[in-house]
C-alpha cells in the first residue's frame, strides 16, 4: 500500500526514503490513522511532506493512488456508524460464559470482518456472529467478547480522496507567485552574521579553554553577540506595464521591511529604466541623484531590482529618454551598467514569466543582472545567489 504511494510521489519530485516509509508503517501499526483512508491521508501528509511547496504533489499523487476507493470507502463508514448509533448497553456475562467465548487471532478476526461485511446488510443488537452492539459478537461496540475489533463510535468527515483532488495546497506549488508569508520565508535565506558589538554573550567554548589552563579555576569569557550584517537596496518598477503587478510588489516590499536577518535596507523606486536618478516614493516626486545612492550604499551591499524589464528599446538605449534635469547626459543602459558594475552581488526579479523575456530589454537586462522569475523557487534561487553568487558575465 505505502510502496505505490511513495512512487507517486517520486514522480512528482518528492522524495521519500527509507527511514520515513518505516515510520509511517509504525504509525499504521499502532492505529494512529483510525483505520480509516481520512487517517492514512493525515498521517502519511504529516511524516512524509517537509515543505509547503510539495502539499499540492502529495494530494496528486494521493489521488492517483486512491481515487479509486473513495466512494465505497465512505459509503462503507456511513453505514458503519449508522449501525453503531445509540447502542444497546450489553449483557453481563458470568466468568464461565466469556470463558466459553472462542479467542481468535489477529488474521482469524481480519479474515471474519471482511467476510460479515460483504454478508451484512443491516443493523443487529446483541447477538454472536453480526457487527453489531450489546453482544457478544467480536465486532461491533459495547459489547463483550475476549478478544475483537471495535467498530464505529468514531465521526466521519470529508473523504480524504476528495480532499485532496480539491487540491487546497495549490497555491504552495513552486511556480506559482508569492504571497507575503512566503516571500518572508525565501527571505530569510539571504542571511549573514558577524560578532560585533558589546562584550556580552557568553562564550562557553573559550571559557571551558581557559579554566582548564587555569587549573580548574573558573575564567569567564565574553564575546559579542551576532548581528545580521546583510545591507540591501531594493529598486522597484512602478507604473505603467508594472500595473498588474503592483499588489505582488507591495507583498515583496512588506516582507522586506520586515525581515530581521536584513542589518540595513533602502528601497527606491523607478518607471521602465533607472536613469540618473531615484525616487523615494511610487509617486516618483522626491528625486535622488543615481550617484548620490551609489555613495551612501558600498558594493558590499546586496541590489535587488523588481521590475518586468519591459520598455522601448528607445527608452534603454536612447538619448533622448534622459531624465530632465540630468546633469550628465547617460543613456538607460548606461546607469543600468553603473549598477552592475557597482554592486558586487545583484539580482533582478521579474514578475513576467520566463518566456517572455526573450528577445528586447530584458534580454539585454538579463545579460547584466542575474535575472530570476518572481516565483517561491525564483525568489529563493535569488537570495541563494545574493549569498554566493558573484557579478553576471558580461
């Protein structure tokens, strides 16, 4: 049963080994799953998926598995409990009486229920061989009988398989886009710590080191503690093609003003191209001169663009789309290259799909910034890069 299952899975990118299959087998073994497909979906669900993005690939591959069953499954437990309602209190039996009552085995009982099942087609009260209640049959409840299974005084519920074909884990899945929670998660992965500060965290390595130079006498070392160290500008494309994606922004925007692995972050913003200057707002109406962001951020700073890297050709690689007011005349392309060749680490996430970036300005973009799609695995292939990655190729 568990071995199809963990195929499926296999299949669908999800792996499963050896250590997990053996405890959800011992989950099986000591009834945590009620008997019952509602608990083997929890149960398996619970021991077998690590991540939210595989939630969604464990309920297909449920369902291919299981499909099958659900009907009859549920149909079954209906009519169980159906039987099983308002029991009739049992008889005392005498110690002679119970003693007289045959002791079956676990596969003798097995081998009993399935086959009452298939015979019974209605309810029964305190008899000898019928699932029932009050007897002293070896299934049913409230009854007696050395040795039985217990049958019903359990709810039912939704079917498992038609939970998990209503696939409500959809919006884990890797390539679809962001909400805020997640962005925060991928976020996180973009983390770095130094010792910096007051002398205030005990050291207990070096304080183990020096009393045993000491002869035993207790020498207490400080050090201090760690603080994220990680700097980033953020640049974000507003306006125009940028529209539809302006909500997905904002949750980008939200997650990082609230990360606390960042030490510092400033975010401006931009419509199409970075020129020669920055605005502080979406309204784009408190400039800041290009050169004087690239003074107040050092190299070591981590540059994240958000944008769909959509515009003109004209407006990249044109003169006349100068900024008014610009104090050198620089072409798109050009403050975009300052850029690059400013920070040591950057990354630009495109809220557009990757077929779309063929050809035109995000090509050209993506050939200066290492590009990646604003999705769970873009975002955290991003911040993986931010952490190791160095300067694209150009």
């Amino acid at each position: 049963m568990l071995e199809p299952l963990r195929l499926e899975l296999r299949k669908r990118g999800v792996r499963v080994g050896v250590g997990e299959v053996l405890r959800l087998a011992r989950a099986l073994s000591l009834g945590l799953h009620d008997s019952s497909l509602q608990g083997l979906y929890r149960v398996a669900r619970a021991l077998w998926v690590h991540r939210e993005s595989e939630l969604d690939a464990f309920d297909q591959a449920f369902v291919a598995c299981f499909g099958g069953v659900a009907g009859a499954s549920s149909e079954l437990i209906a009519r169980l409990a159906e039987w099983m309602r308002d029991p009739l209190e049992r008889r005392v039996l005498s110690p002679e009486q119970l003693a007289a009552l045959e002791r079956l085995d676990l596969p003798e009982l097995r081998r009993l229920l399935e086959e009452r099942l298939r015979q019974q087609n209605e309810r029964h009260d305190g008899g000898s061989r019928w699932i029932g209640t009050g007897g002293t049959s070896p299934f049913g409840a409230h009854g007696s009988h050395p040795s039985g299974v217990r049958v019903g005084m359990h709810g039912g519920g939704r079917s498992a398989v038609a939970q998990a074909d209503a696939r409500a884990y959809l919006p884990y899945r890797s390539d679809l886009v962001l909400d805020v929670r997640q962005i925060e998660t991928a976020l996180r992965k973009l983390r770095a710590l130094a010792r910096e500060g007051s002398r205030f965290e005990l050291d207990l390595d070096e304080t183990v080191a020096r009393t045993a130079r000491n002869a035993g006498e207790l020498e207490i070392t400080l050090r201090p503690e760690k603080r994220p160290t990680v700097r980033v500008l953020l640049l974000m494309d507003v306006g125009g093609s940028m529209d539809p994606h302006a909500e997905l922004v904002s949750q980008l925007f939200s997650a990082a003003k609230r990360a606390s692995n960042f030490r510092e972050l400033r975010s401006y913003y931009f419509h199409n191209c970075v020129y020669t200057r920055l605005y502080e707002a979406d309204d784009l109406r408190k400039p800041t001169a290009l050169t004087d962001v690239l003074e107040r951020c050092s190299p070591d700073w981590k540059l994240v663009v958000v944008g769909d890297a959509a515009m003109h050709p004209a407006e990249l690689l044109g003169s006349e789309w100068l900024a008014s007011g610009a104090e050198t005349e620089m072409t798109g392309v050009r403050c975009m290259q300052l850029l690059a060749d400013h920070f040591t680490k950057s990354a630009w996430l495109n809220p557009d799909p990757p077929r779309h970036w063929k050809g035109g300005t995000a090509e050209m973009l993506a050939g200066m910034f290492a590009m990646f799609p604003l999705t769970l695995e873009g975002l955290s292939a991003a911040m993986a890069h931010l952490s190791r990655g160095s300067r694209v190729a150009r």
